[in-house]
C-alpha cells in the first residue's frame, strides 16, 4: 500500500491534468451536434488504455458510437477481470445554473470535499470513474504488479440506453470471457462510510404525445370551447399517482419483489441523517409513497417520474394560443421481478385508455432495462469489502442503489459473471445536474482501492 501511495503522490497532477483533458470534451451522446466530439472521446480513451499498459486496443465501431475494447492478459490460467465505464455524458443543459463552464474543470473546496472537488459534466459519471480504473491500470503494469488478467469494455451510448452494446456483447461472448465484472458508475454513502452497491433498479424509460386540433388555436376565440392538449396532459399525468403516491397503473406492482421486514431493519441500520439530506437539496420536507422511508423509496421501490413536459408557447413574452400537441418525457425505475418490456406495455396501454376523446395519444417507448441483485456471499463482492476495509479503514456497507445500468442484467445473461460496483461518487455529487462534481479525494482514494480488488479476487480465486 504505501509504494501504491507513493506512485500516486508522485503522479497526482498529472493523473488531474489527464482527466481534465478527458472532461473537455463534450461527449453528449444525446446531441447529434456533439458527435464528433463524442467520436474523439473515444480515441481519447483508447489512448489512454494503451499508454496504461494494455497489449491490445481496438476501438470497435457499431451502428452508434463506438465501442472501446482493451485487454492486457499476462497468464491465461489466472483469473480475468472485465471493467465495464462509459464515455459519454449526460446534455450539460440548462447551462445558466452552472457556477463554471461544465466543459472547462475546475477544482472548488465544498463542505463535503474540503479537499477539493473536480467541477465539470462526467467528472463523477463516469469519466472520473473510468479514469481511477486506467490510472490504477498504470500503476501495476509500471510497477509489474498486476496479479491476473484484465480487459476493459468502453462506451459511448451508456446516456441514451446502451442500444448497441447488447448486440456487441452477444457477438463478442468469447472475447468478453471473464471471472467477474467491475463497474465503478455509482456511489457510496459517504468519505468516513464506505459501501457497495448491491441492487440496482431497473428502467423503463417512454415519451408521450398528446394531440388535440390539428393546429395552434387563438385562446380567446377557442378556449373552453376545444380540449386544451397541455391541460388534458397535465390532468392524465397527475391522475398516474393516488393519494398515497402510488402508482395508478394496472398491474403495475403485480410482481414487485417485496422485502421482508428483517431486511427492511438491515437497511435502516447504515449511515443517515434525513436533516442533511432535506437542507442539502433545499427542501422542507421528503416525499414520495407512504409506508416507506427516504432510503427506501429510492432503492426498493418502483416510481413514476415526468423527466421534461412541454408544447405550445415558451418563449419571451406572450401568445395567447391553444396548443395542438403537448408532450412529456417519462421514466419509470423498476425493481427486481418487474420485466420492463411489460412495464412498458402497462403503461402504454392504461395511458391511452385514460384519454378522452376530444385528444389522440401516443406513446413511444424509449429505451429500458432490468434491475439486478449482487449476492454478497460470493468472491467478487468479498474481495471488493476486503480492498474498502484496507483504504477506507472500515468494512463497507451493502446497498441498494436506485439508479439503473440496464446493460447489468445482460452480462450475467449473456457472460455467465457476476457484476460488483464498486463506486466512489456521492450523492451529492450532482450527477445528471448542474455543478456535477466528483471529490479529488474520492477519485484518490479510487485508484488506491482498486488494485487491492485485483489482488484479494486473484487470491481468492485460486484457494
């Protein structure tokens, strides 16, 4: 450990310049406008892999962005590990909330990171995170202490539901071969409570499209007289929760896991102050579907969110119209035991039957995914608690997360492995919002965990 902690002293600034330069370019999957910046993302990760020491680098094109593989396999009778990151990012939108430009790093002292932390879109998601798994790379190759194989899958549509990589896994099953999978593309509880991310929810993710006349309307010669597109979309997306914050949809909670009071407990046993949490968001008070704590709520439940709601007039000024279409973008996150193609249909079905005839309705599903379970009596996520236990100086904790990496469920389908998340971000990190950041400590404390993973796992693995 302290030769590991020495390297990293000696090489911190270059590591930062390095991930700087990664954090410049706006890979925004999402945006057709950055495509080419996207494209040089993924170059600029190639490279990356190959001055860390991998013997083979191919970025490998697909129908989207492409995809960036690497390998450094120095015995094929020792244990293989596949990381899996993203390169792309999150839209940076709406840009007047940043305090910086979110494509031009900087570091800030916060309360939470008086260290310092990395201000830019993809520092925490997942750049920086990817970047801790290539440095912590360079550091055993340089220093000859890499104890097993590793191979790194890259890419680039991770923000707009993985479409291609599916087909890529499926074709590459042989190439992809590995004994456990490492994704670092969440968080833990805090810096003094390290912990493990054990479930992820999964996803299915619609955008719907309400019609009424078939152009915009004057409002004083139409209004009351003609269903207003936006006020029956406003009336059917309220109507999808009760009074309990529960989901209205049909058949929605039918094959919900439900855990058990006894897991409930274990649950409400790690680190949490619903004071912090409401004064780090500005809130007075928490919300969501009753019988349920906060931590609950966004780990072991399903929900129903509206992520954008527009139509008719949003620019300066006023126009006195009635809309002919209005429209909503919807996420709804799923926990294990709810398939989201069937989700999906769910609420395709009832969103068309509550509609009234004076509209049309149209619902196009997006992407999804499905959630997944780490057990935590396995090798993988042991060594992962043995490499936190020697960093961090305590064991971490198990638990669940309730963001969604709908590729997850896949691997094991597909690859026959397990998947261990090792994540270092937090959720105040601003992930997917303004100011997202990631903790120079954080990212550290990252590269020193995850050669000790590598070493544990290869231990254990030959006992």
């Amino acid at each position: 450990m302290k030769e590991l902690k020495n390297y990293i002293k000696i090489h911190e600034k270059r590591f930062l310049d390095e991930l700087f330069s990664l954090l410049r370019l706006p890979s925004v999957s999402a945006d057709s406008k950055h495509k080419e910046d996207t494209i040089a993302t993924s170059k600029f990760v190639a490279k990356s892999l190959r001055d860390a020491g991998c013997d083979l680098v191919e970025i490998c094109e697909t129908k989207g962005y492409p995809i960036v593989y690497a390998e450094k396999i120095i015995d094929k009778e020792l244990p293989t590990i596949l990381v899996y990151g993203h390169y792309d990012v999150q839209p940076a939108d709406p840009l007047d909330l940043w305090d910086s430009n979110p494509f031009e790093p900087v570091i800030k002292k916060t309360e939470i990171h008086p260290e310092g932390a990395i201000f830019a879109r993809g520092a925490c998601d997942d750049k920086g995170q990817v970047f801790m798994h290539i440095k912590a790379l360079e550091y055993m190759t340089s220093t000859n202490e890499l104890p097993c194989n590793i191979k790194f899958m890259i890419e680039g549509e991770e923000e707009v539901g993985s479409e291609n990589l599916s087909l890529f896994v499926n074709r590459n099953a042989e190439k992809l071969k590995n004994d456990v999978i490492l994704i670092s593309d969440t968080g833990m509880i805090s810096q003094d409570t390290p912990s493990i991310t054990t479930g992820l929810r999964g996803l299915s993710y619609v955008e719907v499209e309400v019609t009424g006349p078939n152009r915009d309307l004057h409002s004083g010669i139409y209004g009351g007289a003609v269903a207003n597109p936006i006020n029956i979309l406003s009336k059917m997306i309220a109507s999808l929760h009760d009074e309990n914050n529960q989901i209205t949809i049909p058949g929605f909670y039918d094959k919900v896991l439900n855990l058990s009071q006894q897991e409930r407990d274990a649950m409400a046993e790690a680190p949490f102050s619903l004071k912090d949490y409401k004064e780090s968001l500005g809130i007075e008070e928490v919300y969501g579907e009753k019988g349920y704590s906060t931590n609950e709520r966004n780990a072991i439940r399903p929900t129903l969110d509206i992520n954008g709601i527009w139509g008719g007039y949003t620019g300066e000024g006023a126009k006195t119209v009635i809309p002919s279409k209005a429209f909503a973008k919807i996420s709804m996150r799923l926990v294990p035991n709810q398939n989201h193609h069937e989700i999906t249909k769910l609420f395709q079905t009832h969103f068309e039957n509550i509609a009234p005839k004076s509209v049309s309705v149209k619902v196009t599903p997006h992407h999804g995914g499905q959630s997944y379970i780490t057990p935590t009596d396995n090798i993988g996520y042991q060594a992962a608690s043995k490499a936190y236990e020697a960093t961090f100086g305590r064991t971490p904790v198990p638990q669940r997360g309730g963001g969604s990496i709908p590729i997850v469920a896949l691997f094991e389908e597909v690859l026959k492995s397990k998947t261990i998340m090792m994540g270092f971000g937090l959720d105040s990190d601003a992930i997917h919002s303004p100011n997202e950041h990631f903790g120079v400590f954080n990212f550290i404390r990252g590269i020193e965990t995850i050669p000790l993973f590598y070493k544990y796992f290869t231990e254990m693995s030959q006992h």
